[in-house]
C-alpha cells in the first residue's frame, strides 16, 4: 500500500515539475491602427478608393451613388470656383466616404491630381464644402559618397535617388566634365535635399547643395552661390570661387560615346580608305537630340552628300562648330540660339555607318581637335563676394571629403 501511495506522488510531482518547464506562449493582438487620411478617420465611413478609369466623369461617379442629374448640375456649379470637375483626368486616384447606415450615401469626395495636391468635396452638411489642400512637404538632407562603380545614374539609381539629379548634376558639370569620360573608382560626394510627402511617401531631389567628382585625376568641387545677396540667379564655383560655367559645352550630346576621334589618319568606315577625320564622333540613338556648345548664329543649315544634315555655328570672330549626320534639322539659317538649345537630332545621313553626330570645331579659320583645346572660361568671382563664400562652404566640403575619405 505504501508502494502504490509514493508511485502516486512521484507520479504527481513528475506532471507538476513538467507543467513548470513548459513554456505558454499569449498571442499578442495589437489594436487595430485607426487610419487617418486627408483628415478623416477611416473607421467612421465606408471607404472606396479607385482611380478614373475612361469614360469616367465627376457626374458618373456621383451617379454611381445614386446622385440625380439635377442634383448634380447644382453640386458642379457649387464647387466649380475651387474645383473643375473638367480637371480630372485617367489613372488619377480618388477616395469615397460613405455612411456606415443602410442608406450608404456618399459623405466626402476626394480628387487627388498628384502626389501633393487633393481636393475634398463635403456633402456631410446641408450647404456643400469644397475646399483644395497640400500635405506637409518634410525637406530632409542626405550625403553620400565613396567611388563609382557604374555610370552616373546607375550609381544614383542603386542609392534610390532619382534620375532627375543625375541629369541636374550633367547641367552643372557641363562646362567642366565630359560624363563620359567618368572611370570605374572615380571618386565622388555629393550633398543635396530630398523632398518627403507627409514625411514618408518619397517626391524626389529639391536642390543640390554641394557635391565633387574626380575626372582626370582631378578633384572638381561644385557648390551654388548667389553673388548679390537679393537676387535668386545662383551660379557653380569650384573651391577656389572660379565658376564652373565655360564658353563651351564638353559635349554636344548627353550621356553618349565616343566612337571616334579627331585624327590626321583614319580609315573611313564608308569609303574604304584613309583620310583624315577632322572631328569627335559622338554614338547614340537615333532621334538624341544635339544641342550647340556655344551661343551664337546659325552659319549654314542643309544637306550635303558627305555630311549628311548638317548645321554649322558662328560663335564669334574666332570660334565655329558643325554638326554633322543628323536625321532632322531643327534651326535654320541666321537663326540666333543659344547654349545647350537643341538644333537637330541624331541620325545617320550622309556618309556613315550608323547613329552618331560629328562635332567640328573651327577656331580663326582651321579645323582643331575640340577635345585638346584650352577653351575660354567665364567670369569670376568678384573680389568683395570671396570671403563669404569661402565661409559658405568651408563646412560643405568637409563634408564632402569626409564621406568619401579624401
């Protein structure tokens, strides 16, 4: 009896020292986060959200909420000082709150045009409310830097920055480097503002505040300043206050290559022999558009049977250029443009093998290799504006140097 009364309590104290051991896992129910959106609260309305499709109109959204066709005349003529129902356009997104009863009618109507802007129509009280608002815009900063190992956008692109910067960047390093010259473990840094929708949604760069690539072997530094203090017109200067704006253009072309230079000597890919190539050949797509590297007067526009479409520019008593090849003209002659306007585009008329622009450059009369050319610069910085600009961006470039460790 003794023996079955202490099998019984091991027994027991065995379950009881397992029940200790084993582990009870809760699950743990978060609330539900309220959502709040254009100053609603979800929760209190039956919400659709869709975009215009085609064939849809202000009208036969409302009529889809079992709205009248008198009534809504009425509800257009209301809202039309602040928002034009003829606006709206397809794949835009647009949000309806409807009530929770049985009616399930239609309370607010909200229109969002972009990613910033919406417009609200409130049908809650008895007189309609139309009203047009911007969400918070946050304005946050971000350096990055180190080498490149890939093109320009390609390195912008892998670090989530939109294209709209690379091309930003191009513009302000016009003058100075030929992006296509850029290497693998070239070194870079560059410094700008992001814009931010409701501190989360990303809405791309806001500006530029400083930035160098190294080109040649060469550190060039970028940073924007404003030479009198009340005016917006903001020009690039180097580290030294030399601005970065030159006479000319490095390249007729964006984002392109070369695929042949200026040479004495060269085979000709059409007629099959050697002859000198008094130009830079540019490949790129059929229909790039050209832009001319200097100001100045179109000196001929027209087609030969070896240029192909072609148009040549006066820049001034020293200095002309030619384009060559292109598919279409777009200036004609005694035409005035200016800097980076874009005067054709790429083709492949006349002699040669395929897409591509020749750049020619003249200077007092002789044809010269533009790519060895010590071209003019523009003007400098005053003297009375160095100091502060120095100071401006003393803070900027230490930046710049630290992230990319020079």
């Amino acid at each position: 009896m003794k023996q079955i009364l202490l099998a019984i309590i091991v027994l027991f104290s065995l379950i009881s020292c397992n029940k200790s051991d084993e582990i009870i896992e809760k699950e743990i129910i978060k609330p539900a986060v309220k959502k709040i959106e254009f100053g609603f609260k979800y929760s209190d309305f039956n919400v659709i959200q869709d975009t215009i499709k085609k064939g849809d109109t202000f009208g036969t959204l409302l009529e889809e909420q079992n709205i009248g066709e008198r009534e809504i005349y009425d509800i257009v003529a209301k809202v039309k000082d602040t928002f034009d129902v003829r606006t709206i356009r397809i794949n835009k997104p647009f949000t309806m709150l409807r009530s929770k009863n049985k009616k399930n009618d239609l309370q607010v109507f909200i229109y969002q045009p972009d990613a910033l802007n919406y417009y609200v129509v409130d049908f809650r009280d008895t007189a309609i409310v139309v009203y047009k608002k911007t969400k918070p815009i946050t304005i946050k900063r971000r350096t990055i830097g180190g080498v490149l190992k890939e093109s320009l956008s390609e390195t912008l692109g892998n670090a989530k920055i939109e294209g709209a910067l690379a091309s930003k960047i191009s513009k302000i390093y016009a003058y100075s480097i030929d992006f296509m010259k850029l290497k693998k473990g070239d070194r870079f840094a560059i410094t700008f503002t992001e814009r931010f929708i409701n501190d989360s949604v990303y809405d791309g760069v806001e500006e530029l505040e400083a930035s160098f690539f190294e080109y040649k072997g060469k550190i060039i530094y970028a940073f924007p300043f404003a030479q009198n203090p009340d005016s917006d017109k903001i020009e690039y200067y180097d580290e030294d206050g030399k601005t970065l704006k030159n006479f000319f253009l490095k390249s007729p072309i964006k984002f392109s290559r070369i695929s042949s230079r200026f040479s004495t000597s060269r085979f000709h890919p059409v007629q099959h022999r050697w002859k000198a190539h008094k130009g830079t050949d540019y490949a790129a797509p059929r229909g790039t558009p050209i832009t001319t590297t200097a100001g100045g007067v179109v000196e001929q526009s027209g087609f030969t049977a070896g240029n192909g479409n072609f148009v040549k520019v006066k820049h001034n008593g020293t200095y002309s250029t030619q384009y060559l090849h292109m598919s279409k003209i777009l200036v004609r002659r005694g035409q005035r443009v200016s800097q980076g306007q874009v005067i054709g585009l790429v083709g492949s008329t006349g002699l040669a093998t395929g897409p591509h622009v020749c750049y020619r450059f003249w200077k007092n009369g002789k044809q010269v290799d533009a790519l060895r050319l010590k071209l003019p610069s523009g003007e400098p910085m005053s003297g009375r504006n160095k100091d502060r600009y120095i100071k401006t961006i003393t803070p900027l470039k230490f930046e710049l140097d630290s992230v990319a460790n020079l």
